[in-house]
C-alpha cells in the first residue's frame, strides 16, 4: 500500500519523521513524502530511501499562493493515487485534506499537533477555526496528539468525527540510546559548558512572545537579584513574527548571568550541563523538548496548557504554572533553586516516566498498529 506524508515545511518531516519513513518501508508500505523544497527534503529522500515530492507551501494565510499549492498537491495525487495522505502540520493539512478528497483518496489522516485558534483573538481566531474545522471536514481520519489537544477539538466544536489519541499521545517519541545522560561523549561535551557552583536554568525554544520567553527573563532577573548563583541559558532561533519586547532584548544583551547561545542542533550536552528546564509556553501541542530534557534526567517547569501538563506532574518530575504569569513562574524558579537536594530524585522519575510512556518504538508501535487498522491490512 502506498503512504504519502505531507507537511508544510520539510523541516517537520525531517524531523518528526527521522528513522520512521525508512521503518514504513521495511514493513512493506510504499512511502513517498511530499514537502515544500529544500534541503531537508532532499535530506529524507537520501536518508530514509522514499520518494519525494517537492509542492511549495507557506504557513501563513495566502490564498493565491494557497490556491497553486492546492493544484500541485492534486496533480501529485492523481500521479501518485496512493490508499492513504497523512498530514502533520496545519497548512499541509488543510491543503493536502482537500486535494485527497479531491482526488479521491480513501484514507485522509491528519495529525493536530497543536492548535493555534484558542489562544488567538479577533478575526485571525475565527479564521483559524475555520481552517481547522475545514481541515477534519476532509478528512476521514483524525489524531491528536495529545489528550488536551482532543479536548479543545471538542469543546470548540471543530469537528463532530471520532478522535484517536494514539498511546499517550505525541507523534515522534524519544530514542532514549540517543537521549542518554550518561553517555561519555555527551559527557564529555558538557563539560566546558557546565559552571561550578551556578545552577542553570534552560529554555529551548523559538525566541519569540508565545513561548514565553518576555516572562521567563523578568522571573529570572528577579531571582538572579536574590540568588547570584543562578544563570539562564537560551537555546533556540530568532522568528520573524512575535518579538520580545525590547525590555526583554536588552535585558538578555546586558545581564551577564543570561546567555543566548543561538540554536544548536545537538542539545543533549547543554541539558547535561543544566539543572532544570524551563518552558513557560502560552501554547503546546505536545512539547517534545520537555519529553528529551525528562529523557535526559531533568525535572521541568511548565505552564499547564495541552501536552506540557501531560507530561509534568507535579512535583514528582516538575512543577506546573499558569501560562503568562511572571511571579508564580518566579516562585516556581525558586522552589526549584532550594530543592537542590531533591533534584536528581526528580530527574530519575523524569527519565522512568519517558521510557514507560513515549519510548520511541512504543510510540511507532502504536501509529503502525492504527494505520493496519484504518487500511484494513
């Protein structure tokens, strides 16, 4: 039977699906991935062994170039005729929903990895629904990724169909050989980066509003004022859309106890040379940097959204905020500072929480288990 996974950026399937196209295959599936171009689709096309194809897609809102993606994905389609399209993320899903419909695929999969409509206001909120109601309109099929992320579906009222959460939720699961805390190469690599005596906070994340990363900097200024053994790192990248506040930026330029390293593509030894993660995240839909810093033996501070509180519990590998506020995150950032003692003994049920419930290979057991039985095989 022939598979086509689709999403809008190469990136999420180079990502997300690493290792997972080339398992399909070995299971007897025709795989074909389809993706705007670049270098991370050619990437999966010599790495996992499939077929691509390369359909131009832009995340945002733009129906002219919207409406050309849409009638090369069924042009692709009616080429391809595959038994089922499966989209992750939501421009690839709204577009490729339609074009199998259009097309007549029988299978249509997708995937809700996160909502943005419940966090948004105005129009841009109603026409977000819209497009995710549009979305399961097409599909015959339709996963979340997380329990939370089915109890907005429903209590929004974006679709009436049947929803699968497969296992305990989240799409890519954890590879806990690679996620080791105790291997001596990763070891080896956090060394240099550790500082004797500082406990280290980390966030790891795009460096942008909704990640809540404006609160995290004033939560820390005001513990590092108190506790000057404290330092924050911020791994991640710069996005065109929501900035930090200039307040933010130039708190993160001039203090000397914060340090933006930029993205780093290996981040295993900075969570090795860190104490707690931090992600005060406005939105989730199942965070997978809270998943690999458990899988790595650190406990988290997150806010109480869709995925992020089905991941943390509290105090037993973390601790739970509300989303947007700056003193109880502080206070969270505190309590963590003087449990120094209690730590590893939350780092430890940390990693046993990961490989009990988003191993990787529990994780694909589950998506192959759903696609035998939705394709009858």
């Amino acid at each position: 039977m022939k598979i086509l996974l689709t999403s809008t950026i190469p990136l999420s399937l180079n990502v997300f699906c690493r290792g997972w196209l080339k398992n399909l295959k070995r299971s007897g599936y025709e795989v074909v991935a389809v993706s705007s171009p670049g270098k991370d689709l050619e990437a999966i096309r010599m790495r996992e062994g499939v077929r691509t194809h390369a359909v131009k897609m832009y995340r945002y809102i733009t129906p002219l170039r919207d409406f050309k993606s849409l009638r090369r994905l069924i042009k692709v389609f009616r080429m391809e005729r595959p038994q089922m399209v499966h989209s992750i993320t939501p421009k690839a899903g709204l577009l490729s929903m339609m074009a199998a419909w259009m097309t007549r695929v029988p299978v249509r999969v997708h995937t809700f990895t996160g909502l943005v409509f419940p966090t948004a206001t105005g129009l841009r909120r109603l026409i977000l629904a819209t497009t995710d109601r549009l979305t399961c309109l097409f599909a015959t099929h339709i996963i979340p990724e997380g329990n939370g992320v089915k109890s907005d579906l429903q209590r929004y009222h974006i679709t009436r169909k049947p929803l699968r959460v497969l296992g305990y939720g989240n799409l890519r699961g954890v590879d806990l050989k690679y996620y080791n805390p105790d291997d001596p190469g990763v070891c080896a690599a956090a060394e240099p980066l550790k500082k004797d005596g500082i406990f280290t906070f980390v966030f790891i994340g795009r460096m942008v509003g909704d990640k809540g990363v404006n609160e995290l900097v004033e939560a820390f200024r005001i513990l590092n004022q108190e506790c000057a053994d404290t330092r924050l790192l911020l791994i991640g990248w710069e996005a065109e859309t929501d900035p930090l506040k200039p307040e933010t930026e130039d708190e993160i330029s001039r203090n000397p106890a914060i340090e933006y390293v930029g993205y780093q593509a290996d981040v295993r030894p900075w969570l090795v040379a860190s104490d707690v993660l931090v992600l005060p995240s406005y939105r989730e839909g199942f965070p997978n940097v809270v998943l690999e810093a458990g899988a790595m033996g650190l406990p988290a501070i997150v806010t109480d959204i869709n995925g992020s509180n089905e991941i943390i519990s509290e105090g037993v590998n973390g601790m739970i905020v509300p989303p947007k506020d700056c003193r109880l995150l502080y206070e969270a950032m505190k309590n963590m500072y003087g449990f120094k003692d209690k730590l590893f003994g939350m780092g430890k049920r940390a990693r046993g929480i990961i490989a009990e419930r988003f191993e990787q290979s529990y994780v694909r057991y589950c998506i192959k288990e759903y696609y035998r039985e939705i394709l009858g095989a």
